[in-house]
C-alpha cells in the first residue's frame, strides 16, 4: 500500500471519529447507505439548510457508469457489475469529504462534487486498489465521463480530481496521472473533447489569448457578462410585474437586492431580518450636515459575506457579519421592499420561531388538543381553498397585489359555508392509517365521515409528519455567526413555504397564516429561477411577453460582473470596489472587470491642458499612453521632450507627430507618415522598432499565419537537395529565418509592449533619421542662442 494512501485515509479517521461520525457506513447492494448512518454534511459544517447534502451513496456513479461499460465491451473487456466501491475506493470516497470539509473547508456541495469523480473513476479500476490505479484505467474513465454527458464540465471535473487528490496528494505509485486524461481516437470522443474544452476556455477566458478583443468596442470576457436582452427582461420582470405567487413575491425581492447591491446569490439569499442600519453625519460644530449641504444621514445593509478568511472557526463554518452603504438613489426602493417582505411573511416567522423553540410542529395547540379536519388540511397542504365556494376575482386580485395577511382571514370566512373540497381525498390518500378521524369528542369515527364536523388530534399529525412527510418539516436549525451568536433561520429576512405544491398548480393561493412546513430559500432555488435548470418554470417562462422572452435565461454571477464592470467604466476606484463586493484582493475585482478598450481609454482622465490643445488623433494617442497600452519611439521621444521641455513642447510633438497612429494586422504603428508613406509598409513584423502590440484577436491570428507560411518555406527550402542549392538558396533560407523568428518574437510580446525595442526604423534611412528629432532640433536653436 502507497504509505501517503495510508497516512491520507487514516487522518480522514482520525477527523471523521472526532466529529462523531461512522466510517463503517452501512449500504444496500446498490450502495445507498441506510438513513441511520448516512452523513449530514451540512449539519457537518454548521451551515443552514436548505439544501442538506447527505454523503448517501457509496456505489458506483450512475452518470457515466453505463457509458463505462459499453466501452469495455468495445475493448472486450468484461462489464463491472454495478454495486457498494470496494472498500479502498470506497475509503478514499469518504477520505476525500472528509479532507474537503475538515481540511479545505470547501462547501458541502462542492466537496461532494470532487469527491464524485473517486465513484467514476473506481468502475474502471474495480479490484485495482487506488494506489495501483494504471493509466489505461484513468483514460477508460476519463472517456466515460466524457462521452456520458452533452457539457464537457464533468469531464473537467473528473480531471482535476485526478490531479488534485491522486496526483495532488501523491496517492498512486504512477505520478502524473491526470495526463491520462485524454480523449480516445473515435470521433465521439473528439467532439465531447472540444465541448469539454469550449469550457474551459470560457471558464478561463479572462486571462490569455481567449480574452483578447477583436474591435475596440469588444469587451474582454464578455460570455461571463449576462446577456443584454434577459438583464432588461429580468428588470422588467421583478421591478414591474404582479406575483402571481408568495414564493414569486419572495423571488422578486431577493434579486432586487442582489441587482442593487452586486452581492452574490447566497449573499442574497441569507439576508438577515435585522438588515436596516442607519447612520447620522454631523459636522464640527454636531450640526446635521444637511444643514451645510452634504448628507444627513445614509443607508447601510448588514448582511453576511461569503468567501472570507474569517469566516472560518475551528470547528465548522459560520457567517461573516458585515455592511455596506446604500446608494442614496436605491434606499426608498429597497426599504420599500424589504419593508413588504417583512410584513407579508410575518406569520410563516413567528410560525417558524415557535417551532424552533418548542420542537414542534403546531406548538400553538397541545399535543392532546383536536383540531378541525379542514383547519388541519390547510395548515399540511397550504391549500388556501378548501371548499367549493367561488372566491371573488376583485378578491383574490387584491390579494395578490399585496400579499396581506389579513385578506387571508376574509377568503377563510368566504370558504366555511360550502362543501369541502379536495380534503377528503387528501385524507383518504394513506393519512388515515396513521391519523384518526375524530369526532368533536375525541372519538374515532367508523364508517362515512361529515367532513364538517370532523376533527383530529394534533399529536397524532405531528408524529405522521415526522415518521413520514420528513420533507414538509420546517428548517429549524440555527448556525453561528463569527461572533458567536446563534442565528436561525426565523433571523432571515427571505423564508419561504417548504414543500409548496399548492402554487405549483395553476397558480393556487397558499394560506402563510396556516401552512406548517417553512423554511429559507437558498441559492439553490434562485439561480434556477432564471437558468431554467430547475424543475419547475423559470421566472422567464412565467412571466416573459413573447416566446423570445420566454425562451431567455440567466445566471446570477453574471450580474456581479456587471456591476463590478460598471463601476470601473464609471471610474470608481478599485480598492473602493473591491470593499463594496467583499474581495480580499484587488486582483480578483480586476478579474471581474470586462470593459471594452475603447472604454478603458474613455475612462482615462485627462489634464485640461491636453484637452486644449490636443487634437482628436492625439488625444487617443495620449490616452493610449497614459493607459500604459503603446510603446515605440513615438512615445519614447514624447516622453522625453516632456521631461526636459514641459508639457506644452510635449503635446505640440504628439499633435505633429500623432498623425502615425496606425491599425496594422500585425500590431499598432506610431509613426508618422505625414510627407512620406513607409517604404516597408506591412513589413512592420520583420524587426521595426515602432510595432507596438496590441490585444486583438485579429493580429494574433494574423501573425499565426504568417509564422506557418514562413515555416513551410522554411522546411521546403531545407528540403532540396544539395547539388541544387545555390547562393540565391541561401539568401531565400536566410531571408525566411528571419522573418520567422521575427515573428516568433511578436507572438511572444504581451499586449501594449513594443516588439522590437532595439529593432531598426524601417520607415527611413538612417541618414534620413540622424539628427531630426526635435530634441535634436531645440538643442541646435540653444546652442545658437549661447
């Protein structure tokens, strides 16, 4: 056995025993493990459901275990047999949770995710322990994961936990094994292969060649900007629409404060009841500064930050209490709105507050109390019409613009004279086995049932709920903030019905004074509210005027890149927008930033002096300069006629000068050519020292191409043979060389750099060039004036 393999199971134990968890999990034959030893790793990590993500499951990996087996009976190789890991796989499965959680402190959801490709790559290696797993075992997996799924991003997936555990952690005898993972020859396998690498390259689009732009107005990295037409929908959707439902009114809101504020989605999600922090701006003499014509007072936001250092204690993960100022032209919006979600949800809060402090499910009747069958219908089913009586549609329109608790109390005393609906058939559904149906006195009734008059006990509901409707049961489990303190999920400002099927139909009316199962919302379910993922209609579909609209989706980190991209463009400082969405670095602020070239230039500010007496060309040219993006000896000799004669004798050289900003396909050109075009036009990549590259694609591709025609010259030049070379063999040979490497040298210079800084000035003649510079020429008239 590889003794890192050893000592990495063993410390997993040793964490996993320390937290009172069972290593032995006990598992059927298809390796779901029995819900008494299965692990709640978010109850694990101290974080709040939903969702809670259980490590429920030892056995092989559904996702690509049928593709696994149909590519070893192409190999004539015998099919595995689908069933619990064997135990060292199924070790390393738990090792690699438990490191995740304990060690790395990755969220549930993603550590289960890294540790899912240890269940896809054990099929292929089966009786080969991990630290023996060979390298045709990886590929066959690699492959099967490949081709089992229309996006390449499990295929990703699968390859950095190779990389990462087994290569990472030196687990196997071979090094190196993530190399293995490669496509198979088939042409299934290369055009899952190219889908898996358009990923890639999207995921990693802000760095490197793929984030180059090919036009000025293009902005880098734009996929990871939302699409413009869904941004302006989703706009007019939660900031105009009615919602239809209290979960949509919920909805609604949460993406109003992440649009406002720029936080991220589960920021979003958990913000807290206590949000409101106002404060006062006095001036010296503790006068309101309004008075002297500042700002009396502004609105923060508490909230809870994710991604920060300090959220991290050493026992589990706990929220990051932090706030964030307001803008002033968005406080009436956002306290309007949250102001409204406080008051319409008040019922489900107080419901979800008692429960969490008594333990039970209706706390507000006894155990041994009797409760009426249609009060007990409503508060399991949420079904706000129990009976045949037709509501007034002025009623249920009020309703739903308002969401007020107290309507509900009036559709409730519409409904009792009539006949009940749809309750009987829930009752009859399998509730009446485990749930009694009483009479007024607490005696069971035996044959038909007047529904009207017809009760239950409270504690006979209550343990049928938690024996058998586990999921309509609240979130009631609190977690800790880093000070300390407890919070629950009654704290948060955006709870929400568990379980509602009842809005899921035809739009139906859920009774929040009554309904039992509450609970947060959670990320989760917000992102599938305008990705479409999700099981159910995106917001999209529910709410979009055409098919066109119908049809858009979203995701909501776009919104981030956004915002962030906005203020830059805006030209707020970056340490001012690192702060406002919670970063721990600049860098990663400038990872979000996708604004368009022409946007970086327009962003600059000028002297009003160069606004004067620039003209338009050179005015680009001094933004380019300033920005850093142009080198030559344009700007060099700008640069030094500044220094030594002033700004003014500076901008009078660029205006004479600036006419030489040129386009090339290979790169930015700043010379002049106002009495002379440039002998060596379009040569500009064979060495001449005013080529300045730039981050067009374009060029790139441009300068590619040149390189593989001269190569080809190149290897047929070398390929004739000897008695035919001659002294014009030679020269050609020489001249390609050099344009070759040449070339080789501006694909290698990063943009805004000068290729050839000691290159040659091809566009005169050296005795053309000595001794007309206009340093040169003031240094003549001084010396004349002496």
């Amino acid at each position: 056995m590889n003794p890192f393999y050893a000592e990495y199971i063993a410390t997993a134990k040793t964490l996993a025993a320390g937290r009172g968890l069972n290593w032995d999990l006990v598992c059927d034959d298809l390796g779901k493990v029995s819900s008494a030893t299965r692990w709640n790793l978010t109850e694990l990590m101290g974080m709040l459901p939903p969702p809670t993500v259980w490590l429920g499951q030892v056995g092989v990996d559904p996702t690509a275990f049928v593709k696994l087996n149909k590519i070893r009976q192409r190999m004539g190789q015998e099919p595995v047999v689908a069933g619990p890991l064997p135990q060292a796989w199924r070790d390393l499965y738990q090792a690699v949770i438990v490191h995740q959680l304990l060690v790395r402190r990755t969220k549930p959801v993603s550590a289960r995710q890294i540790a899912a490709g240890i269940r896809r790559l054990a099929p292929a290696a089966w009786d080969t322990p991990p630290w023996a797993v060979t390298p045709e075992q990886v590929q066959q997996a690699y492959n099967a994961v490949l081709q089992s799924a229309e996006s390449g991003k499990l295929a990703l997936d699968f390859a950095t936990t190779v990389r990462n555990v087994l290569d990472g952690q030196k687990l196997a005898d071979t090094p190196a094994l993530s190399r293995f993972c490669t496509p198979y020859a088939n042409e299934e396998a290369k055009t899952a292969q190219q889908q898996a690498e358009a990923i890639r390259k999207r995921q990693n689009a802000h760095g490197g060649r793929q984030s180059l732009r090919r036009e000025l107005a293009e902005r880098k990295s734009s996929s990871k900007l939302p699409d413009e037409r869904a941004f302006w929908e989703l706009i007019r959707i939660v900031f105009t629409e009615t919602p239809r439902t209290f979960s949509d009114a919920i909805r609604f809101a949460a993406f109003k404060v992440q649009i406002i504020m720029g936080f991220r989605i589960g920021e979003a999600a958990l913000l807290p009841l206590d949000w409101k922090r106002w404060r006062e701006y006095l001036d010296a003499d503790g006068r309101s500064a309004g008075e002297r014509g500042g700002f009396s007072k502004s609105l923060m936001i508490r909230h809870f930050a994710e991604k920060q250092e300090e959220d991290e204690r050493a026992d589990v993960l706990s929220f990051y209490e932090n706030t964030q100022h307001v803008p002033p032209m968005f406080e009436d919006v956002l306290v309007q709105t949250l102001d409204h979600i406080e008051k319409i949800s008040a019922p489900l809060r107080e419901r979800l507050r008692l429960q969490a402090e008594a333990g039970r499910v209706f706390p507000e009747y006894p155990e041994d109390g009797l409760v009426p069958a249609s009060e007990m219908y409503v508060r399991m089913t949420g079904n706000a019409v129990f009976s045949d009586v037709d509501l007034p549609p002025e009623l249920i329109g009020r309703y739903r613009e308002s969401y007020d608790p107290e309507l509900l109390e009036e559709i409730r005393q519409l409904q009792v004279p009539g006949r009940p609906k749809g309750m009987p058939k829930y009752w009859y559904r399998g509730h009446l086995k485990a749930v009694a149906i009483r009479n007024a006195s607490g005696v069971p009734i035996k044959g038909l049932v007047a529904w009207q008059d017809a009760y239950v006990r409270v504690g006979d509901v209550e343990r049928h709920m938690v024996d058998v409707l586990g999921t309509k049961l609240s979130d009631t489990t609190p977690t800790t903030i880093t000070d300390g303190t407890k919070l629950y999920p009654h704290d948060l400002m955006f709870i929400m019905p568990v379980r509602n099927l009842i809005e899921g139909r035809n739009d139906g009316i859920l009774d929040t004074t009554m309904y039992s199962a509450i609970g947060r919302i959670d990320s989760g379910s917000l992102n599938n509210a305008i990705s479409g993922k999700g099981s159910g209609d995106s917001l999209f579909e529910r709410y979009g005027q055409t098919e066109e609209d119908r049809a858009l989706r979203l995701t909501s980190h776009s919104l981030r890149h956004l915002q962030n991209t906005e203020l830059f463009r805006l030209g707020v400082a970056d340490t001012i927008i690192t702060k406002k969405f919670n970063r721990r670095s600049v860098q990663q602020s400038h990872v979000y930033d996708h604004r368009s070239l022409a946007e970086d230039l327009a962003d600059i500010d000028l002297p009003p002096e160069a606004e004067e007496r620039l003209g338009d060309k050179a005015l680009q040219v001094f933004k380019l300069i300033s920005a850093n993006k142009a080198r030559g000896p344009v700007v060099e000799e700008f640069r030094r006629v500044q220094l030594e004669y002033g700004d003014e004798a500076a901008f009078d050289y660029l205006n004479a000068e600036a006419d030489g900003l040129h386009v090339t396909p290979y790169g930015l050109c700043m010379n002049s050519f106002t009495s002379d075009p440039c002998p060596k036009h379009l040569e500009c990549f064979n060495g001449c020292l005013h080529l300045a590259r730039t981050n067009v694609i374009s060029e790139q591709e441009n300068l590619q191409r040149m390189r593989d025609r001269f190569a080809k010259v190149i290897i047929t030049l070398e390929a004739l043979p000897e008695d035919r070379r001659n002294i014009g063999w030679a020269n050609q040979l020489t001249h390609a060389r050099v344009r070759y490497e040449n070339i080789v040298t501006a694909l290698g210079t990063a943009p805004g750099m000068q290729v050839f800084p000691d290159g040659t000035d091809l566009s005169v003649t050296a005795e053309q060039k000595a001794g007309t510079t206009i340093i040169d020429t003031m240094k003549r008239l001084r010396d004349l004036d002496d």
